[in-house]
C-alpha cells in the first residue's frame, strides 16, 4: 500500500530572492506560509528537507554558459536580466535550492517516504530555456527534476502538467524532441511569451510528447473542466507515465492582476482533484506539484491550500473564499476538435 501522506517543502532561503517592487516577490510565499498556519493543515503534513540541486543536475537540461552568467551576476550583487527577470545576490542560491527541492521531492514520492508532495519554492521555472532567464524564472525547476528522475531515480516516462496561465516555453524547448516526458500546457492564448500553439507538438523522437491547449480569454472553470476531460487527461493516460510532475501556476485566478482568465479557488481544486485521481489511476499515485505564477496574494494562498486538501485525499475540505466570477463565454470547440483530430495521443 502507498504511502498516504502528502509532503512538503519549503526552505527560507526561497524569500531571500525579493524585489518588493515586483509581481514575483517573497510576499506570494510569505501569504502562503500565514494561510496554511491559520488552516492548521501544517501539522498534517509531512516536511521534508531541501537541499540544493547541484550544478551537474542544473546542466542536465541548462547550458553551462547560463549557469555561469547567473552566477557571477548573483557575485556581483544581482540586476536586471530582462525587463521582466530580476536577480539579487541571494537569488543564484535560492534557485539551486528550488531545483533541489523539487528534485528531493521525486525521489520522496517515488521512494515512499510520502504519497505525494507540494514544493513550495521560487524563483519559479517554467519559463527558463536551455540557455535564457526569463519570464520571472532562473532555473526550470520541474525540468531539472523531470531529467533527474530519468537519469538518475530510472523512469522510463514522466509527465508534467503545466496549469499556469502561461505557457511554459521553457519546459516545452527543453523537453521538445525527449520521447520520455510528456508536456501538456493549458495556457491563455495569447498572452507571454507567445508560445504555445497547438500545432506544436514536438519534433524528431519526440513528435506526439508535448500537448499544448492554447485557451481564450475569460475561459471559466467549465471551461478546464472540458479540456482536462477531453484532452489532457487522456493523453497523459495513454502516455502511462510512471511520475506525474505539475507546474502548478494559479494565475488563472479571475483575481490575478497579470491574466485575463475566470477560474476559481474551487476550479483548482476540481483540476488538482482530476490529475489526483489521474495519478492514481496511472502511476500509484505518484504526483510531485511545483509552485509557479499567481500573484493575488489571496488567491495564490488560497488556491494553494485548496490543491494541498485535494492531495490530502480531502476535498470536502476544500474552501473558495473568493468565489467564482462569470464573464463571457468562449468558445473552446475549435482547439479542442483540432487536437482530437491531429494530435498522436488523442486521434
């Protein structure tokens, strides 16, 4: 029988890469750490301990020449990388410990030592490339661990499921010709940084292993419900991979000052409550969840929670302080009818 518990991980080094002034500060966790207090859901979980990913790990799936510029960056105090991208002297450190945090997180999962685990960390990932900063992130931490869990833990296919409002070019680029890891994005289309088209689907070995849903504005929680249900989770099954990885972003939230999309504290829940039963169904239950965007301080912490209770086996905990927010409708049929006629996975 699998283990039961959820893990977490979290580390304080994680707030030391801040830049008040900015979206993507030490406040998102800092709202996160104070809800799961207040919840009292912490002492029902499982810590677990962080180490950083080592440089050899980091170049698995990053050019040295990245890791470099980053790191003497970081020596010099930090600065800008792009309009977007800040970097202190803090925050080479902190983005090895995320990689690493993700990474430990697999090997617990896959160990038992728990049933399934939330990392809680930044800078996020899934923007940074082979060889770029961007988009917030400095290293693509749930790439990091995905390559280590092939090379390193011995899986013979992993999956990541990217539920952040944009899309994950960092993730997909890296991962673009791997047959061993299926990337399926469900993204607001168009929106940062332009990627993401459904007609990309991966090249050479790889054709068939990335799986992007590209979503109009004001998509609402009916919305992901048919695109998990049609789409995503049918691909992923057919793929059977032995570890499913998410990129958990909530800035899909209808809050969210960063996207134009409807969803809802309770319509992450019911996509966190899917790929729960999905995992269950493919891989034992075997699911690592990686913190990416959100920037409502109180939907991030909320919708963060709620996915928590989901991994609990908890769901009637599960509480949506916000709400839900109707917009226009949008109409979905056309992607959804065009990947079910070309993509390998669902034709």
């Amino acid at each position: 029988m699998s283990n039961s518990t959820t893990g977490l991980l979290f580390d304080e080094r994680f707030l030391e890469h801040d830049d008040p002034t900015h979206f993507e500060s030490a406040a998102r966790l800092r709202a996160i750490n104070a809800l799961l207090d207040r919840s009292g859901i912490r002492s029902e979980l499982m810590p677990l301990m962080v180490r950083p990913a080592t440089e050899q790990e980091i170049t698995a799936v990053h050019e040295r020449r990245l890791v470099g510029e980053l790191q003497f960056l970081a020596y010099e105090g930090g600065g800008q990388i792009d309009s977007d991208t800040y970097l202190t002297g803090d925050s080479w450190t902190a983005a090895c410990y995320a990689a690493g945090a993700v990474i430990h997180a697999a090997e617990a999962v896959v160990g038992g030592e728990v049933g399934n685990a939330f990392a809680l960390v930044r800078p996020p990932g899934h923007h940074a490339t082979r060889n770029r900063a961007m988009g917030f992130c400095l290293i693509n931490n749930v790439a990091v661990a995905a390559q280590y869990a092939l090379d390193v833990i011995g899986m013979e296919r992993v999956a990541i499921v990217d539920w952040d409002t944009h899309h994950g070019n960092g993730t997909q680029e890296i991962f673009y010709a791997e047959q061993r890891v299926l990337y399926c994005s469900s993204h607001t289309w168009p929106l940062f940084p332009g990627t993401g088209s459904w007609h990309e689907m991966g090249t050479g070995a790889g054709i068939g292993t990335t799986l992007n849903v590209p979503l109009p504005y004001y998509l609402g929680d009916d919305g992901y419900d048919r695109i998990y249900d049609q789409l995503i989770l049918p691909a992923v099954r057919r793929f059977r991979p032995e570890l499913i990885f998410v990129s958990a972003g909530y800035d899909a939230h209808w809050a969210d000052p960063l996207a134009p999309m409807n969803a809802s504290v309770a319509g992450y829940a019911a996509i966190a409550q899917k790929v729960y039963n999905l995992a269950a169904e493919v891989c034992s239950g075997r699911l690592v969840c990686a913190l990416e965007g959100g920037y409502d301080l109180l939907a991030l912490a909320a919708s963060v929670l709620a996915t928590l209770r989901v991994l609990q086996g908890r769901p009637d905990l599960v509480e949506d302080p916000l709400g839900a927010r109707s917009g226009p409708r949008t109409d979905i049929g056309p992607v959804v009818d065009n990947l079910l006629r070309a993509h390998p996975l669902l034709a």
